[in-house]
C-alpha cells in the first residue's frame, strides 16, 4: 500500500495492501477499496451523502479491483445499508461527481466533469461522455455510451449511443460493439429491434442473446421512463 503523506485516510477504511492514494486525497471511514485500486489527487472518496433526508449511519462506499479514481473526483457513501458501489477495472476521470446510492458496473469509464445524480444505475462497459449530467435514478444499460455534454432524464438502452439535451437515443453503440466483437447475427438483430422500438413498436419475448437482455431492461422497475428516439433522418 502506498498512501501519499498529504493524504488524509480514515483509520475505519478498508484497503487492500496494494491500493495507491494521491496527495491531498481524503478516504473517510466506511469505504472499501480493493485491490489495484488508485486514487490520485485531490479525490474524495466516502464523503457524507448529499440527500436532505438522510440522518446519518454508518453507510458505505466499495470500490471494485483495479479501478482507477483520477484527480479531485468526488464519490458520496450511500444513504441505506447497500453501498454505494463503483465495479473492477472502471475508470472514473477527474473532478468527477458520483452520487449517494450510484451502482457503477465493472469496465465503465465515466469521462471527464460528468455529474452522476443519487441512485443512477450504470451498467458494465458503459462509456458517458465529458460534461454529461444524469439525473437521479436514471437507468444506463450495459455497453450503452452517452454523448459529451448529454442532459440524461430518461433512461438508456443497452447497447445503444444518446446525445444531447435532453438526450435521446441515436443508434446503437457500434463502436463499442465491434470493440467487444459481438457476432454479426446479434448486431443485426439488435440494429433490428432498434428500428422497432424507434418506429412505436412494442418487442416480443426473447430467449436469448443481446436482444433479450434489451427486453429485460426495457420490462424492469423504472422511475424515469426511456429516452426518447431520434426519428429516422433527423439530422443531429
């Protein structure tokens, strides 16, 4: 382990032998960070919740192995007995805010000056753009990306890229879904269902592959409802 001497660590944290934390970092108690974990300067980890009815308790913040945390980021503990919770090998880039209650997945990379609002979900290998807000209890599903500078008050697809403001949904996520070599059968069939779902139809149940897990999220508990789409043609 290697904490810089500035730094400012609470004996109650918990970290794995070879976690790094930067100068003038601040760990407060209740927070768990794995192993591989890096924290650099100026970043505040487990800081108390901003949420007007919270009464205070021993809440927690977990942060997943190899995860890395860059300069002046800001990451609350939970409100309630679940942690506040960011997965493995995330990158959460600098002056970055993650909320009360946030579940981060693993292999998410949140960019620079993004505001993750109390509750946000955000699924493994999402990607949200610089400058982006999103509001609280707000979905985004697994290996979605969002735009630079987005206003996100619905939530996001799987697979899927949203931009703008208020954001709406543009196409599927191809870049980062030639990064994950998805087959070509299921790009297809997922470029499919997005041309439905774009066009007001309803899907079908659907046993397996990507297309179901889109049906899965599209079926599960939402307080914010799903970002619209961009009709066919609109230019951007």
């Amino acid at each position: 382990m290697h904490v810089h001497p500035s730094a400012v660590v609470a004996p109650e944290a918990e970290l794995a032998d070879d976690v790094v934390i930067g100068p003038y970092a601040v760990v407060h108690g209740c927070v768990r960070l794995a192993a591989g974990v890096r924290v650099d300067a100026h970043a505040v980890l487990g800081g108390d919740p901003q949420d007007l009815t919270f009464t205070g308790g021993p809440t927690t913040l977990e942060v997943g192995a190899d995860t890395v945390i860059r300069e002046a980021a800001i990451v609350h503990r939970s409100t309630s007995s679940t942690p506040t919770r960011i997965g493995a090998g995330c990158l959460i880039m600098g002056q970055v805010h993650v909320a009360h209650d946030c579940q981060i997945g693993d292999g998410v990379i949140v960019s620079q000056a993004v505001s993750l609002g109390g509750h946000v979900t955000v699924d493994d290998g999402v990607v949200v753009g610089s400058m982006t807000a999103v509001h609280q209890h707000v979905r985004i599903g697994r290996q979605a990306v969002v735009g630079a500078m987005s206003k996100v008050t619905r939530d996001v697809l799987p697979f899927c890229g949203v931009e703008g403001n208020p954001a709406s949904h543009r196409a599927l996520n191809v870049v980062g879904l030639r990064r994950s070599a998805m087959p070509p059968e299921d790009y297809r069939a997922l470029r499919r269902v997005f041309e439905l779902l774009r066009d007001g139809h309803e899907l079908d149940s659907w046993s397996e592959g990507p297309v179901a897990q889109v049906v899965e999220f599209l079926a599960g508990p939402s307080r914010r409802g799903i970002s619209p789409f961009r009709p066919a043609g609109e230019a951007v």
